[in-house]
C-alpha cells in the first residue's frame, strides 16, 4: 500500500513539473517574441504625394450619346417596277436632285403621249364651246362640259407625270450614298430600300441625362464631343431638350449638333459628351487614386513629420554638444542635414464632385498638406514612409504633384 502511495506521489510531481515547465516555456516564448517585434522598426515604405493647393474647378455634365446624322433617311422605292439602271456607286456624293435609280417606265412613257393627245384635244372642245356660247349657238351645259373633259385630261395627264416621276429615284439632299441593296433588272416592290443617304457634314448627337441636371442646361450652351473619355475633341451645342421627363428611368433627352466637316464621326457610333458648367475657384481637389473608400468612408493619407522619440532627443542634445566638432568636406561646404522622418497619417475626408481623374475634396483637407498619391496599399496610421515623386499615376490636370523629394 505504501507503495503505491509513493509511486502515485512521484508520478503526480512529474506532472506538475512538465505542466509548470510548458507553461513557463509559453510564457518565456511570448514574451521573447514581443520583445523581439518591440525592437523590430517598421519598413519604410515608399509613396508618391503632392501638396494641396487651391484649384479652378470646372464643374460638367458627362453623358454617352449616340450620333445621327442632320440629315439621313433610307431611299426607297415608291412604285413597284423592274430596275433599269442604278446610277450611284458607294459612297458616291450626290447632289440634291441627282438620278440615283430608273425604274423601266416604258408604258408610262407611251401613256403619256396620249395623255398629252387628250389635253390638247379637250383644250380645242372648250375654245370652240366657248365661241358658240358668245354668238349664241350652244348652251352653257355644253361649256361646262368641255371644261370637265379639259379638267379630266389634265388630271390623268398630272398622274401619269407623278408615276413618271416616282420611278426616277432622285436624293432628297446633298449626302454619301450607301452601298447598293438592289440590282439592276430585280422587280421591286414599293418601299423597297436602295440605299442609306447620310449627310455627314453635320451630326446630331442624342443622349440623355439625369433630371437633377436639368435646371443647369439651355438652348445653344456648348458641348464637347469625343470618342474617347479623355479625349473630346468636337465642340458642339445643344439644339433640343425634352420637355417630358422619362418617368422610368428619371432621364431628360437631350440634343446636340456639330460640324463634322472631316467625316471622322458616323450615325450610329457611341460617342463621349461633356456638358461644361461656370468655373469655380478655390476647390480642393486631389486626384482619384489617393482617395480609398471604404465601408467606413473615404480616407486619404497625409505625409507628416515623425514625433521625436527619446533616443532621438537624447541623440539630438549629445550632437549639439559636439557642433563644434563636426567635419566638413573637401569643397569647405557644411553637409546637408538628414531628410527628416515621415509617417502617414490616415485623414477621413467628405467627398464631393468628381471630374475626369480628380475627386473634390469637401471637409478633412486643407491647403499645405501632403497626401499620398499612390503606395497605400502598403500604409497603416503612423506607417514610415519616403517620398518619391519619380513616377506619377495620374496627369495632373487639376492638381500639380510636388517636386521629387529625398
């Protein structure tokens, strides 16, 4: 009995010894580690910024549109027939008036000699009624029916003359036809398209915008024009605005024209439109990749100098006390002192308008701060960092980036 007491005594004290051991080894490996990570200082990372400056601010309206020419229908056929010539190749200019298809107008043609025969005949029947009414020889019911048979030729002669006329396909306007959609010798019917007619000099531009915009457009304010968002190269104004609101999307048509004297934009094409409203002064703006937004709101970081630690204070007196001692170079010149330390600090900022690639900057940012511009993917509040001004990641076309520091 006694023992197994001592062996149930031992074997407990070896327990408590391991437990108390791995416990005092956690212990002293945590304690190793944030002495360890204590001691470690932060990377310096580096960053791109610019220093805030007042700016103009030119406030728009930016839209996607479509293009449409001034002037642009399709020709089509008004009287079936056989074609008999088509007188226009692609992209031909026309005139106002020119011939473009035949249609065969044979029997129409033959019509019309005996539709003329019949006016000229019926003309004859009046004079000569009205000449027997004046001596009395015939009656008034015979003159009225001369000038009926006269009215009756003269219309089948207008109608024939009309057809005629509508089997000569002409361009309502001066344009570049299109490709032809019809042969010659086919049979086709009436409305029956032949070809697209477009007049390229000028272009309508339709596109639409929100109805909280509408009280800042008008009749003739000028527009700008681009196929690309950076590049709007074709000015314009604005010929039309809609008086009825869509009440399902909530947008307001509107339309623009604009002389495209080279033919560089097409009906049919997506184009860019940027509506420019009065310019303001004294905005603050920054550019769009030094604002991250984020669930809590929108923030930017602002390049600060470090606080003075102790050791560095201490650092600082001991080198004042040996100023006299400091060496100079060869050319006689005192060295330049060391750039200070920097961190970024992390600044939450209200968001305004948002114009190209710079944002407004409506609370949390004043004139003389630097902000980081780029590198933040890599920052935290109180992050060291270094200033690098080398290579931009966006034109400062509002804002002017600082000069490269060291």
């Amino acid at each position: 009995m006694m023992k197994r007491f001592i062996l149930a005594t031992i074997l407990l004290v070896v327990v408590v010894a391991i437990c108390g051991g791995l416990i005092w080894f956690n212990f002293f490996r945590d304690k190793m580690i944030e002495q360890f990570f204590a001691g470690m200082k932060a990377p310096v990372v580096t960053i791109s910024a610019i220093t805030v400056e007042p700016a103009q601010w030119t406030p728009g309206i930016e839209a996607v549109g479509t293009a449409a020419a001034a002037e642009g229908v399709d020709v089509a056929v008004q009287t079936g027939g056989i074609v008999e010539k088509i007188l226009f190749k692609a992209n031909d200019k026309v005139q106002q008036g020119q011939l473009l298809v035949q249609i065969d107008d044979a029997v129409e043609r033959a019509g019309l000699v005996s539709a003329n025969t019949a006016v000229a005949v019926s003309q004859d029947a009046l004079s000569r009624a009205q000449a027997l009414l004046q001596r009395n020889v015939s009656t008034v019911a015979s003159l009225q029916d001369a000038q009926n048979n006269l009215d009756k030729a003269k219309g089948a002669l207008t109608q024939l003359e009309a057809t005629l006329d509508e089997k000569a396909i002409k361009a309502p306007f001066a344009g570049t036809i299109g490709i032809p959609k019809i042969d010659v010798g086919q049979y086709v019917q009436p409305a029956t398209v032949v070809a697209t007619l477009q007049n390229l000099d000028r272009i309508k531009v339709n596109f639409s915008v929100p109805e909280q915009e509408l009280g800042s457009l008008k009749i003739g304010q000028p527009v700008r024009f681009g196929l690309k968002e950076d590049d709007l190269n074709f000015s314009g104004t604005i010929t039309g605005i809609d008086p009825k609101i869509d009440a399902a999307s909530r947008l307001v048509s509107v339309q623009a024209l604009l002389d495209n004297p080279d033919g560089t934009l097409r009906p049919g094409q997506f184009i860019r439109v940027r509506v420019d409203l009065p310019v303001e002064t004294d905005v603050i703006a920054l550019p769009q990749t030094a604002v991250t937004i984020s669930l809590y709101g929108a923030y930017v970081y602002a390049v600060q100098d470090a606080p003075a630690t102790a050791d560095a204070k201490a650092g600082e007196g001991k080198a004042g006390e040996s100023k006299a001692a400091e060496t100079k170079p060869a050319d006689g010149k005192p060295a330049d002192a060391a750039a200070p330390n920097l961190i970024a600090k992390q600044i939450f900022v209200k968001v305004g308008r948002r114009s190209g690639d710079v944002i407004e900057i409506l609370d949390g940012v004043k004139p003389g701060m630097r902000i980081v511009t780029s590198g933040q993917n890599k920052l935290s509040s109180g992050s060291p960092v270094a200033v690098d001004n080398s290579v931009q990641p966006v034109k400062g076309a509002t804002v002017n980036p600082e000069a490269s520091k060291s």
